[in-house]
C-alpha cells in the first residue's frame, strides 16, 4: 500500500479519482492546495492542508503526486525527492533540458520519479503491442497525428495559463505533449522534426496551432496536426506499418480507452491479425493505468511504467520544435548541452 499525498487539487481531481479505483494499491493521505475550499470539495474526508511543507514533513506519505502549474514543477519534484519521497509529476515534468539533466542528476542518489503521460494505457496500445510483439507490423511507412481540443477565453482565464511565465509554452508543451510522448513509447526514437507554430485562436502569448513534420530514425515520415481552436475536443492517430494500418478512436483524453481498427495489408492476412487481438483481454485505462504501472514498479517490479528519462525526451522533443519554429528549418535530435535552448525556449 503506497501512500499518496496529492499536491494540487486542479488536474489533481482526476488522479484522486484513478487512485480511488485502486484502493487495494494506494491510500490517499493528504490532499494539498492553497485554496483550501478547492482542496476540500475533493477530499471527502481526505485530510487537507495548505502547506507543501507539512507534507513533506510527514513520515506517513512516500509519494508526492505533483499536480502544480508548470513553472512549478521543478522545485516541487526537487523538494519531495530531497525529502526522500517517491514523485509523481504532471506534464510538462519541467521547462528546459538543463532542468531535466539535473533531476537525472538527483535520481543518481536515489529516488523514484514517474512523469505522467496517461496516453500510453488502454485497450488501443495493448492491441498495436501485442501485433508488433507477434511480428506482424512490419516496418512503420507513415502516419498522422492529431490533437484538435477547443480552448477558448474562459479557458484562459486562469492567470498562469497563457502566458510564458506561467504556463512555459503553448499548445506544444502543455496539450499535444501527450500524444508525441506515444511516438519514442512506441515507434522508436525521433531523428528530426520540422515544426510550424502560430497563435491564431486566443489572444495568448503562446502558440496554439501547430504543424510538424517528423522523421523517425526507423524513417519512418509522420506528420502531427495541433490546434486549440477546434469545435470539439479530439484525438487521433493514424498509423501505416507495413502489415496493417491502424486508426485509433476519437477519445481527446484517452485514445487508447476503446480498441483500435486494424487492417491488414498484404502479404499479412486479417485473419492473422484478428487472433492476435482476440487475445487482448482489459486492461486499465488512462490514469489508471499509469498509476498501475507505478505500483508495480515501486513494489520492485519495473514494466511499463513512465521513467524519468521518457520525461526528458518529452521536453527534448519540445525544445526541438521551438528551435525548429523559430529558425525556419528542421532540427536534428539528439540534442546536448551546447544546444542553444538547452537552458530554455522562453523568449
């Protein structure tokens, strides 16, 4: 039995309830916030404090859920790992490379740190998995990705969200981070992205539109597709390996939820993809799944789980689409400490 203290009670509202799912797994302790009335409308009889501090402090609690604003992000994971806790750290786990190397660096001396990219989880992903796994994908030829989601004035409200000081970056960082997550989980690393962003919808210091061009070291040659000024909030992903096409569903928040389609191409039968999805039984889904897979892996038994490390080539991956954007070509990965962003993109 872990136990958790939630620190945020904004998106942290949703990983509660993923822990509420898991009782057998994990046990809530502590729900922090400075808006306490926020704080107390979740807990329902979950001890709430304002104090990150007091937290820390507790000997009860061995994993800090990080659910903060992302310029917060970093001394918050720092802290807790000081404080010897196991962390768990919404996206964006932090806003440049230099920061991400130095929490590498911490990890060295100890400690656990799990970024959260809750896409990974579903029946979708275990499907595409199980058919790479039985050798009928092939190589991977092309792909689309999408992340069409609406978010308008209201929105952006909130006085961090918008800006580069609060929110670090636009629609690259904190919305499509998820879905380009799936592409090194899956597909391999990332060689080269060529990268498009405006800010066309809302009147926001960030980007909220853009269009990638992305080559895979396998070759492989997709293309991703972000906009924040959508009628409805969508994902998707359309894959061409060279034994099937799959298409996941529309989900926005979790496209792995529902199973996916896969057609067969030539010489691979759709007989032979079909038995390998008829032995894809339920799986968990979303945060769930990613809170599983962090049990497993602190109780000793390291899977699938969310590294540190698949955090750092998350922001490595963004600071390639700012360089990109921002110089008008396309930008090789890896990239190191003599990259010109390695410190940040902020302008």
């Amino acid at each position: 039995m872990h136990r958790v203290a939630i620190v945020g009670a904004g998106i942290g509202r949703e990983h509660l309830a993923a822990y509420r799912t898991l009782p057998g797994r994990f046990e809530v302790r502590a729900i922090c916030d400075r808006d306490r009335a926020r704080a107390e409308s979740i807990a329902r009889g979950i001890p709430v404090t304002g104090d990150m501090a007091t937290v820390l402090a507790d000997p009860d609690i061995d994993l800090i859920d990080i659910c903060l604003p992302p310029h917060l992000h970093f001394e918050a994971v720092m802290a807790a790992l000081e404080a010897g806790k196991a962390v768990i750290c919404e996206k964006p786990l932090v806003a440049s490379l230099a920061e991400a190397d130095a929490l590498l660096d911490r990890l060295a001396q100890g400690g656990q740190l799990f970024p959260v990219f809750q896409y990974r989880y579903g029946v979708g992903t275990a499907q595409m998995r199980a058919l790479i796994e039985a050798g009928l994908a092939g190589p991977l030829f092309a792909g689309t990705i999408e992340t069409h989601w609406n978010r308008d004035a209201a929105y952006y409200a909130v006085d961090w969200r918008g800006t580069w000081a609060g929110e670090r970056g636009g629609c690259i960082l904190g919305h499509a981070i998820h879905i380009h997550d799936f592409l090194p989980a899956f597909l391999g690393p990332v060689a080269r992205v060529h990268a498009e962003l405006a800010t066309r919808v809302n009147e926001i210091e960030v980007e909220d539109c853009a269009a990638l061009a992305i080559r895979m070291e396998s070759g492989a040659v997709l293309t991703s597709s972000v906009t924040l000024g959508a009628a409805q909030d969508m994902t998707r992903m359309r894959l061409v390996f060279r034994g099937f096409t799959a298409e996941s569903g529309l989900a926005p928040y979790a496209p792995a939820a529902s199973p996916w389609s896969f057609t067969a191409r030539a010489p691979v039968a759709q007989a032979e993809v079909d038995a390998v999805l008829a032995g894809v039984g339920a799986v968990p889904t979303g945060f769930e799944g990613f809170l599983t897979a962090v049990s497993e892996a602190l109780d000793g038994r390291p899977g699938d789980e969310v590294t540190a490390l698949d955090g750092r080539r998350s922001i490595e991956f963004v600071t390639a689409v700012y360089a990109s954007a921002r110089a008008g070509q396309p930008e090789a990965l890896p990239l190191g400490e003599d990259h010109p962003l390695y410190r940040g993109w902020m302008p």
